[in-house]
C-alpha cells in the first residue's frame, strides 16, 4: 500500500534562517522567480539522489517533477520549524521509496547501462579536462557501474543514507530529520552499508585485476 505523510508535519527540526523565511514567503506568494530559484537549487540534488536509489534515469526525472508538485502544493502548509532544505528532502524520499516500493514489486532490477548515468552524458565520474583516451572512458564507465550496483545491493534503509551522507554530503543530523530516525542509527547503519559496498567493490576489483593478467 503507498504510505501517505502529512508534508506539512514533516518540519519538526531546527527552525529557518530569517533569509530562508523571506524566500518561503515569496514562495507562499506564489512568486514564479522563486519557484524557478527553488528548481534550480535542488534539482541536481534531488535527481542525483532520484537515481541511485531508482537505478532508472527516466524514472528518476519523472519522480523529481512528481516531489516538485508535491513540495509547491504543501508550501503554503510549511510552519518554518525546519530548514527547508529538511522539508523539501523528506518529501523527496517519501516520494522516491513509494516509488521504489511499487516498482520492486512488478520489476527485477537489471544491470545498469553503461550509457545510462546520473548527469545523462553516459559518464557519471568527472573526468580530466584533456580529452580522455576511448580506454579511460570505458573503465570511468565500468566503474560507474560498479559503484551503482552495489548500492542497489544495499537494502533501501542503507541506500538512503549512504547516498545522502556519501554522494550528497549530508551531515549526520540532516540524515536524521530527513529519514525520521536517531543519530545514532544513521551512524550505525551507514558502518554496516559501507562495510558492505566495501565488500562489493573489492570483489570487483579482484575481478578487474584477474582480466588484467
């Protein structure tokens, strides 16, 4: 059954800045400069975050404009207990695992494209400014791939967190207000997910080293 969340219980942490406050006023007012800041903003975020946990580019843009929808139809019911930031997030996962949920249950994941990744230029590591070697695009490529799969091998508890602490930089207590959970269960449940991508990553790494002989 999709889970429902009142958006506008969500903002129960730190309060806003007095800059943010004036920002969600003009947002209140329904101000399209903001709404367009607004985008710009969190888009990338979202979307990053979207994908690693959807392993779908298509589904990750769809469910971003779904959140935006969403956090401008709730926007009027926001009572600044939060950073907006903390709102806005908490909203995009209640979105992305309800996704996620409805789509485990119809699909197996398949092995990510090698052309498919989060920037949508078939190459989701940053790569030197001198033009990279064909070779250097396929192991960038490759090791996108690795890195993704196995994250989709973490369960969806640790995903979150390894991708908003690892990927996105969030802090510890960002994490929490955004998943609804302690401090202290951040902390433990992202040993337990970087102990076990670790593990994922070093028997890629065997493999590679194998090829290479």
């Amino acid at each position: 059954m999709r889970r429902e969340i009142a958006y506008n219980d969500l903002d129960r942490s730190s309060p806003v800045t007095a800059e943010e406050s004036l920002f969600i006023a003009r947002l209140k007012a329904n101000e399209d400069a903001a709404y367009d800041e607004l985008v710009r903003t969190y888009n990338a975020s979202i979307f990053h975050v979207a994908y690693r946990m959807l392993n779908d580019s298509a589904e990750a843009s769809d469910v971003v404009q779904e959140i935006f929808l969403k956090v401008f139809r709730n926007i009027n019911g926001f009572k600044g207990e939060s950073a907006l930031k903390t709102w806005i997030f908490r909203i995009a996962f209640s979105e992305i695992l309800n996704r996620l949920r409805w789509w485990k249950r119809r699909y197996r994941y398949s092995t990510v494209s090698l052309d498919d990744s989060p920037n949508g230029n078939g190459n989701g590591l940053h790569v030197a400014d001198s033009k990279p070697t064909p070779e250097e695009v396929l192991q960038s490529k490759e090791q996108e791939n690795a890195i993704q799969q196995a994250l989709l091998k973490l369960s969806s508890d640790h995903r979150s967190i390894v991708v908003l602490r690892d990927i996105e930089g969030f802090s510890y207590c960002e994490i929490a207000d955004v998943l609804g959970i302690s401090i202290g269960t951040v902390k433990s449940r992202l040993a337990r997910a970087r102990g076990d991508l670790k593990q994922s990553l070093m028997r890629y790494l065997s493999v590679q080293r194998l090829h290479e002989r």
